[in-house]
C-alpha cells in the first residue's frame, strides 16, 4: 500500500474514532466510557487506540479541538454573515444555542458544558484546550458585537469583550441548569435577558 494510501486509511480510521467517541462521551460523560466501546462503537479492533493516539489525554484533547474548530466555523457563518445586522446576528446566534440544548438531538448538546467540570481537573491539556476554545467564541463575539457599536446599533458603556465574556458565562450556566432541570426555562430567561440587555444598549 502505498505511503499516501496509508496515511488517508489512517486518517480515516482516526476520524471514525473521534466521531463514534463524541457522540457517547455527550450521552455519557469522558471518565465513564471505556475505550473499547468506543473502539467497537467505530468498527476499529480492540488493543488498536494507542496506534492513533498516544494516550486518552491526547484523545480527549484532539476530541475538544475537533469540535471547537467545527463549532467555529458556524460561529463565522452566523456572525459573520454582514448582509444581516450585527446586533440581529448575535440575536441568531442566541436563538440556535437556545433551540439546539432544547432539541433531542444528543450531537447537538454543548461538549463545554458536558465535559468542563468532569475533565478540567483531571486532564491539563484538556483543560487548555477547553479554555482556548472557549476564548476564541468569545473573541467572535466581541467582534460582531464591535460591529454593532461601529455601524451604530449599539451603544456600549462598557468594552466588546467584556460584554461577551458577560453574554458568554450568562449562556454556559443557563444550559447547565438546562441540564439539570430538563426544562427550557432557564434558556428562554437567558434569551428575554439578552434581547433586554442588547435593546437597552440600541441608539434609538
């Protein structure tokens, strides 16, 4: 088999593993799900994960930044879209966040919520990629919402960042009592709150 044949199988094999191991860790958690069954899961023989990582941290780490490069890509297609206004995209981006941790759909829950508490103290370079994940949204946000305040949808008595971080941290704990409460509740309070909060800031 030839060099470019082997390395495409195994990128192959290696993204079998990370999309069957994404889709169990969000239904049962990191710690509780044993590389076996992630391994028969994607088909892959059992005893072979080390030959495509070199440990579970490795795993774990490449598994958070697969998503966080994914889950940016629709950040950008979202805020980034200037046919619509910037203060309407941010409103968008909310409003999916809010139906997608609503939805039955298990793919779709956040992994920063799932795993952040669970891994953050058991795994450093999961930890870091959590945190640099989590900084590059907030970065996204903070533009579109300098955006808004240049185009003058928006009056800030406060910097972009700051408002994002605010916007951001408000978001991540309404989805985890989401979580725990099984209810939207908590979400469609998060939502009212942000369309008050970006309503008050509009120049009128």
């Amino acid at each position: 088999m030839s060099s470019d044949k082997t390395q495409a199988k195994f990128a192959d094999t290696r993204q079998k593993i990370l999309d069957s191991a994404r889709v169990i860790i969000l239904g049962k958690g990191y710690a509780a799900v044993g590389l076996n069954e992630i391994l028969t899961s994607a088909g892959v023989p059992k005893g072979s994960f080390y030959h495509y990582f070199k440990s579970k941290d490795d795993f774990g780490r490449v598994l958070l930044e697969e998503y966080f490069s994914e889950y940016l890509v629709k950040i950008d297609s979202c805020l980034g879209d200037t046919t619509i206004p910037a203060v309407q995209r941010l409103l968008n981006y909310f409003e999916h966040w809010k139906d997608s941790q609503c939805s039955d759909c298990q793919e779709e829950k956040c992994v920063v919520v799932k795993l952040s508490a669970e891994v953050a103290d058991l795994s450093e370079p999961m930890r870091l990629a959590l945190q640099n994940g989590i900084e590059k949204i907030q970065v996204r946000l903070a533009q579109c919402i300098a955006e808004a305040v240049a185009a003058n949808e928006l009056i800030l008595q406060q910097q972009p960042e700051q408002l994002a971080r605010e916007l951001y941290c408000m978001w991540l704990g309404a989805t985890l009592i989401n979580k725990v409460n099984r209810t939207p509740d908590a979400l469609e309070l998060c939502l009212r709150t942000t369309r008050q909060r970006l309503a008050a800031e509009v120049i009128h």
